[in-house]
C-alpha cells in the first residue's frame, strides 16, 4: 500500500481503484492535459506543474478536477514538494537532465510517460470479444507520421478499427478513452517517450503486436545528452513485441536493435528495403514492391503489393516514401491485411503537408516544400529525390553535426540558400567540402520577409528543369513557429512571386546576399 491506497503495481487496469493517488503531471500541453484528464476521470489527486499555460487548458483543469501551479521549473517548486507524489508523469518535453526529472530519480518517485499511463488504462474499451486494442509501434529518427498514417489507412483498408496516435498529434490516452472503440492503436513514438517508456518494466510493460523503427540518425543530442542515449531510446520500440519487429535492412542499427531486443517468444524479425527482398523481407522486384515475409511459399514466392510507378503517379514515388510504404505494409500484413487492399489503399493515400510537397511549378522550375526534413538524416532523403536541386537549408541544428551532409550531398547542388540566426556551421561546412557550390545567406533581421528574399535568391539562380527544395535539415524555431508555419511561408512567397508582374522582383542579390564563396 502507498499512501492507504492501491500500490501502483497493482494499478494496471481503468478499473482498478486509483482513488487518491497524488500524480504531479509535467506540462501542460495536448499530452499533459490528456494526461491531466485521465487521472482525474480516475480519481486521482492530480497536480499539474507548468511554465506555461493556455487559458483554455488553465481554465478546464479546475473542472476536472485538478490542481495547478504556473511556474518557474528549474528548481522544484515547493507546491511538488508539499504535494507528496507518488508518480509523476511527465509531459515528453522534459529531458532527463531536467531539474524536477532529476529530483524525482534521486527521491525515488516514479516517473511515468503518458505512453505507460495509457497501456495501463488501455482496457477501458474493449473489443467485442473481451480484449483491449492491438497496439504498433512506430519510431524511426524520420518518416514516423507518414508511416503511422499509412499503416493505419492501410489497416483500416483490410476492415480494421485503426486509429493513427501518439506522437502524431492525438494523444494515445485520447485514443483509449474514445468510446468508439478500435481494434488497433498504430502509436508514433518520439524518442522523447520512448526514453520514459524505458524507465518502466514489470510484467505488464507495453507488449506491442508488432513494432519499427525506419532508421537512426543523430537527433536531438542536447535533450537526449549523447548519440549513444539517443539509440537506447530509440531500441526500446522493440521491447516485448509479440508478432512482428520490423527493421530497415539498409540500417544495420535497425537490425541491431532488433538482435539485441527482448521480444516475445516466437516474434519474427521482417526486414524492408529498396532491395530485392529474402524470405521474410519487403522490398522491390523490377520496380514491383513485393512481400516475401507473410506468406507460407516465402522461400519460393512472393505478393504484390504496389509498383513504384503506381505510387510515383500520386506523389508517393520518392525513394524513402517507399521505404516508408514498404514498412507500413509489413505492420499491415503482420495482422492480416491482404495484398489487393493494400494495394487499392495506396491509390488514395496522400502525404501530409511540407513533406515534399510541391507547391508549384513555374516556367519549368520546380518548387518542392519539405519543411517537414528537421534534422540532416530527412535532408539527405530528399536530395537523393531531387538531385542537383537548389537547396534552401539551416534553422536551429539542435546540437546535430550537419558537416557530414554536407559532405555527401552538398557538392551535389545548384547552390544553397542558407536560412537561420546561426549559418556559420553550414557556411563553414560548405567552404570545407563543396567549396565551389555558390552559397548564399539570407539576413535573419527580417523575419516576415525571410521566404520572400529565399524565393528571390532561387528565382534568380533556377533554370527550366531545376528544383528548388526547402530541406532546411534543421528544426525552425529560431525563425518560425514550427516546420509548417516555415513550409507555409515558402509556399506563400513562391505564389506570391508570381502573382505580381513579371519583373517585379527580378534584381540580383544585394551585396549582403552575394555568394560567399
């Protein structure tokens, strides 16, 4: 017992007694009022602390039920202290090395992410035949919410109640609670919550139907600490998987995690890539996407599943797409999904938003939105898509080294338009290993005008036949809201260019704008 109630091993079901428990939730936010709304619906005594808060979520909280303190949170508030948790679950934004984090591991308290919270909880609507919703797992240092997207759609194409959730934009307690009801969750997972996911265990720790991770790249180091920190969380997406551990074959630390992962008895390893596939494996045959893993003649045979030029036709043919196709089929077959609806599903699918999208294209010059690319693992896909483009990059490198990239694709461009407060680690890198690419910057002292002067600077070095792709291969908040309000602004000034006159904005760069080099 803790407190005179239930111990929190024992709280693995919405219908156990959780009367009483004192949680501090971390943030406040979509998650932590998700978070923040569980646990009062379950009657918990709830203590929300944040830096920050909406008057939307500060004015419901009083409703639910729940307690809040509005604060600074480099020293641990004295109203967390007073409160006496017994949890605390914490809002994917606080790294490890957070001064509350730390004060928590030191005294003992656990500590929850809201992905363990909602596995706990995840029997409160049932199938019609007793059990609670299949989950899968997505994760990947890039293509995590096309491919949660697409595996859901192509769930829901096969008969299957799937709901895309977790790091997507819908948080997975929202999806458990939905009376609705489903049959399975595809939960994208950060590495953020893959990290607190790892603090659990026990025999009721998240065992998933099937699981991925798409590849691994060096992101987020300054919230994770190391490359090395980065990867352990990034492994713990396999843990406990029951049917399929769906790996990248052309990123051995996929297959790795996989090797060394604690999985359920009799789990089968499924590796995709662009190759041609072995028995057990997704990949591509003459241009034919095929699955050799879920069929008994796997040694012999194979099923189609879709043609690249099927998928290039609705925008779906860049080389990492259909990697990401490929992935999102193999956790569709794992639970039966056949070939013909997979196929059909695929005819509709869009990509979402800034995620190569193009936005125009204008006297033979294309324009090609992928905001969406934040880190150099993202830029390096797009530019394989689009080689020789006009390559508009730099934002915040959140402690990424971008000079390798450089260095395998820079020498490769038009030019690069470089964006951002701090551009000297790319100029630097582009001086180092691409020094005859011209290298433009664009002056941060103007924020709304940023895209208009990008869009100038390509205008005048784009040829009939070129591209000009925003893969910033950094995150935007330097300069811009988020990645889609930085995708919506170069959209809007590549239309709004040539809503004007010809002529109107067609000077060369001023001095401040030259090349560099």
């Amino acid at each position: 017992m803790v407190g005179g109630a239930v111990t929190l091993e024992a709280l693995t079901s919405w219908h156990a007694d959780w009367r009483g428990l004192r949680v501090v939730v971390l943030g406040l936010s979509v998650t932590g009022f998700s978070v923040a709304d569980t646990l009062a619906e379950l009657g918990a005594d709830v203590l929300v602390a944040t830096e920050s808060a909406t008057a939307e979520y500060a004015d419901l909280l009083p409703v639910i039920g729940a307690s809040l303190h509005v604060g600074a949170l480099d020293e641990v508030p004295a109203e967390v202290v007073a409160h006496r948790p017994q949890v605390i679950v914490a809002s994917p934004g606080f790294p490890p090395h957070h001064p509350v984090i730390r004060w928590a591991q030191d005294s003992g308290i656990p500590l929850w992410g809201d992905i363990e919270l909602a596995w706990r909880v995840r029997d409160k609507v049932l199938r019609a035949d007793g059990r609670p919703a299949d989950w899968m797992l997505v994760t990947g240092t890039n293509g995590k919410t096309t491919t949660t997207r697409l595996a859901a759609t192509l769930l829901t194409a096969g008969g299957v109640r799937a709901a895309p959730c977790g790091n997507i934009g819908v948080p997975v307690l929202d999806a458990v609670r939905d009376p609705a009801g489903f049959d399975v969750f595809v939960v994208e997972l950060s590495s953020h919550q893959l990290w607190y996911l790892g603090l659990s265990s026990g025999e009721d720790a998240v065992s998933p139907h099937a699981s991925v991770c798409l590849n691994l790249a060096d992101d987020h180091l300054e919230w994770h600490g190391s490359a090395a920190a980065y990867r352990e969380a990034k492994a713990v997406v396999y843990r406990n998987t029951q049917v399929a551990c769906v790996y990248n074959k052309s990123d051995d630390a996929t297959r790795e995690m996989v090797e060394q992962a604690d999985v359920v008895e009799g789990c089968r390893a499924i590796g995709f890539d662009l190759g041609v596939p072995g028995p057990s494996d997704l990949g591509l045959v003459d241009g034919i996407l095929v699955d050799r893993a879920f069929l008994e003649q796997r040694r012999t045979s194979a099923l189609e599943l879709a043609t690249v030029a099927d998928l290039a036709a609705v925008g779906l043919g860049a080389p990492h797409t259909v990697a990401n196709i490929l992935a999102a089929s193999a956790l569709a077959r794992s639970f039966d999904v056949s070939p013909r609806a997979i196929r059909e599903a695929l005819e509709t699918f869009r990509l979402d938003p800034h995620r190569i999208e193009v936005v125009a294209v204008v006297d033979g010059t294309t324009w090609v939105d992928d905001s969406k690319a934040t880190n150099p693992h993202a830029a390096a896909s797009s530019l394989l898509a689009y080689p020789g483009a006009v390559w508009v990059v730099g934002g915040l490198l959140k402690g990424v080294d971008i000079s390798g990239l450089v260095a395998s694709r820079g020498p490769g461009v038009k030019a690069a338009i470089v964006i951002g407060v701090d551009r000297s680690e790319i100029t630097a890198a582009f001086a180092r290993h691409a020094p005859m690419v011209p290298v433009f910057e664009v002056d941060p002292s103007e924020t709304e005008n940023i895209m208009a002067r990008v869009v100038a600077l390509a205008a005048n070095v784009a040829v009939a036949g070129d591209t000009v792709l925003l893969a910033p291969a950094a995150a935007s908040f330097d300069q811009f809201v988020s990645y889609e309000d930085r995708g919506r602004k170069f959209a809007d000034a590549v239309r709004q260019r040539w809503g004007r006159e010809p002529g109107d904005d067609d000077a060369g760069p001023d001095a401040a704008d030259r090349p560099s080099h």
